[in-house]
C-alpha cells in the first residue's frame, strides 16, 4: 500500500458520541502523517473488494474509547471486513495520557471479552500517550505508547529550521527562534526559576503555593494564568493528596492572587493558544532553571507533553513537578538529567505528597546557591544542554517512530 492510507470515513458514523475529535482535527493526523502518506477517504459502503482500509476514529476523552468500540462492535459490515483482515481500526487518543488501564480491562473483560469469537479485537490498535499503557494491557486490543508531543514537536523544529530559517511565528506577539549553545550568555542569567503553569491542575496549584508561600511570582519568570480556577477558599481533596499540608493556607491565598503573566497579555482568552512555540529566548536567556510542572502527577498517567519539550529545544536545565519515573523514561530516550547538582531521588518516590516535598527541598537549595555558583555549574552542563538538544532534535529527523509503526501497520 506504500505511502497510501485507505481510510474508510467514520465521521458520519459518530455524530452524536462526544468523546471524539472530528476527524483530522486530532493528534494523529500531525504533521510527519501528513507529509509522508497520502490520504484516501471512502465510505464504508463504497469499499473496493481488492483494497485493505483504516477505520480511524479520533478520541478526546477517556470514554470515547468504550462508547466507540461498544459503537463498532454492532456494524456487521465494519465487522466482517476486521474478522477477514481487510481493515484495521485505529483510535487514536495521542493528546492525553489518561486511560486507567485496571478500568479499561475489566470494561474489556465485560463487554469485549465474550465476543472474542465473533470480533478479531487484534485488528484494534489504540495510539495513546501513556507510556505504560502496552505494558498493563491485559487485552487482546493493541496499544502503541506514543511520544506524540516530543516526536511531532521535534519533527516541526526540524522543519522550521530547514524551510523558515528557524522561525515561527507565534500568538504571542514575538517570534520563536531557533536557538544553539553558541546563543547561550551566562553572564545575562540573573533570575532563578522559569515556569509556565496554564490549567489548574491539583499539582500545578501545589507548584503555585509554593511560589506564593516564598514570594517568587515577580523575581522570577513565571506565568500563572489560571484557567478553570474553581477552587475558591479551600483546597479541595485532591490538591491535598498531593501536597504537604503547611501549604494548604497559601492554595487558600492563590485564590485572591491575579493571574501572573509573561507573554499572553493581549490574548483574549488565555487558555486556547498554541504554546510549543510559545518560547521567548529571552525567558530562558535570564534563567538558571526550569521548574516544568507536566499535565499529571500519578503514576498511571506518565505521559510527555511539550512543556518538557520546550525546555529540551531551548537549551535549558530542569526539574520537575509530575509523575514518578518521568526522569527514568526520558533517560530511555537518551536524554540526560541533572544530578548531582540537582538531586534527583524525588523521580522514584511513588508517595505524591513526600515527591512534592522533595521537589520543593531541591528548590529550596537552589534558590539558596550562590549566584556565582549556579553561573559555574551551567559551564559544566553546556555539554549536556547541547547533547539534549541533538537527541531532540533528531527524534523528527526523517521519519518518527510513530510513522515507522504505522507503516507496518499499512504493509
């Protein structure tokens, strides 16, 4: 089938079921599918008997997987073309890491299970974020675990630098620029932290009580625009099981705190912008560190996203607020880290709140460094910054991994 994806059209299949995207509009046609394969859209009553198709339905929440394949399961002719190899289905769910793999097993032990001898559920493939979720799967439908944001992130910088001469232009009323190690002036960094926090995430306002606790928000660069905040005077459960209790009052004080911007003070809406390119070098130029508070912070929601991208693109040291053995999966990458310097045993703590904690203690340390100090430690992890880079950079050279599985897929 070469460069030429069959797609049978799901969108007039699912009009009503609100746990999808319209298709296209999703994470799995990005840009390295668009550029590599053509498209070719039929109905499932218009197929070609010597043809072999894709049914490819984009996610946006959790449920929408259940509902589409307990939707699918009903169409005998969808069916009897995946019973005789003749289509795969494909749901692609690449934004999010947030399927709970006992859930999904035990819906797919109810519903799907019994109908093993009817359906050929390994003709099922499911793209998901969750770098855990082939790993748990205890169906016969299959997960690829995608790091979509780090792969097309990598794919578009490369192209930016190879046909825009290294800039996009962005909502953000400046321009990114591609930057190298040769850019890097120490001698202008006189701030210590740099960190974006959009959604109010339980460990994001936990992130956030810190800085209000230490008074940060104006020496540092940090953004807190807090989008959806409905947490009013209380912390609420879940905010709590994450973080140490003496920090409780100050979420209780973020609730009278005005948003703290960097960049998106002539947005309307400060929530709906494009943020992978949203990176002022300027940001990173004046800072010794990023404190990247990612989407989760459980251990069955490990997922990269491009907050960890844009610090890797931009030449810039890291710590970070999210789930345990992020660090480890990246160093599986070839990414490297930063310990000693930064102690980096909070990475293996499963406990949420003793991870926040230890978190905070490393901020702790850093902020009381010498300024001087931090300015030496940043000439001995040049080499590092350059080498994550590189690595970064050339997860979208030529074709992702995420191509290379669907063109086995398309064989």
């Amino acid at each position: 089938m070469g460069n030429i994806l069959n797609i049978i059209d799901s969108r007039n299949d699912f009009k009503k079921t609100d746990g999808q995207i319209k298709l296209q509009h999703g994470a799995f046609f990005a840009i390295d599918f668009d550029e590599h394969f053509e498209y070719k859209f039929c109905n499932l009553d218009d197929i070609d008997d010597s043809t072999n198709y894709f049914y490819v339905v984009e996610i946006m929440h959790t449920f929408g997987l259940s509902d589409t394949i307990g939707e699918m399961i009903q169409n005998d002719k969808l069916i009897d073309l995946i019973n005789n190899d003749r289509c795969k289905v494909i749901l692609g769910y690449e934004a999010e890491g947030d399927i709970d793999s006992e859930e999904f097993n035990d819906w797919y032990l109810e519903v799907c299970k019994p109908l093993e001898d009817k359906i050929k559920f390994t003709n099922f493939y499911i793209f998901h974020s969750q770098l855990n979720c082939e790993k748990n799967n205890k169906t016969k439908i299959n997960f690829y675990p995608s790091i979509y944001y780090l792969e097309t992130a990598s794919f578009q910088l490369n192209h930016i630098i190879k046909h825009q001469e290294g800039k996009q232009i962005t909502e953000m009323g400046y321009d990114f620029e591609y930057t190298t190690i040769e850019d890097v002036d120490i001698e202008k960094k006189t701030k210590h932290f740099l960190s974006f926090m959009r959604g109010c995430h339980s460990h994001r306002i936990g992130l956030a009580s810190y800085f209000e606790k230490n008074n940060l928000w104006f020496d540092n660069n940090i953004s807190f625009l807090k989008v959806n905040w409905d947490y009013g005077n209380n912390p609420t459960d879940e905010v709590k099981q994450c973080l140490p209790q003496e920090y409780w009052e100050w979420v209780e004080k973020l609730d009278d705190r005005p948003i703290v911007e960097l960049d998106t003070h002539h947005l309307e809406y400060k929530g709906g912008f494009g943020t992978i390119f949203a990176a002022k070098w300027e940001h990173y130029q004046e800072t010794f560190l990023s404190v990247v508070s990612e989407t989760k912070n459980d251990i069955e929601s490990l997922y990269f996203t491009e907050k960890i991208s844009k610090a890797i693109m931009c030449l810039h040291p890291f710590i970070m607020s999210t789930s345990p053995y992020f660090l480890k999966k990246l160093q599986q990458l070839g990414f490297k880290t930063f310990h000693p310097f930064i102690d980096e045993s909070y990475d293996n703590e499963e406990d949420k709140i003793k991870r926040m904690q230890m978190v905070f203690d490393e901020l702790d340390k850093f902020r009381a460094r010498p300024i001087q100090e931090l300015k030496d430690w940043w000439k001995e992890i040049l080499p590092i910054l350059e080498h994550n880079q590189k690595v970064f950079l050339k997860l979208g050279e030529g074709k992702t991994k995420r191509l290379k599985y669907m063109e086995k897929l398309n064989d």
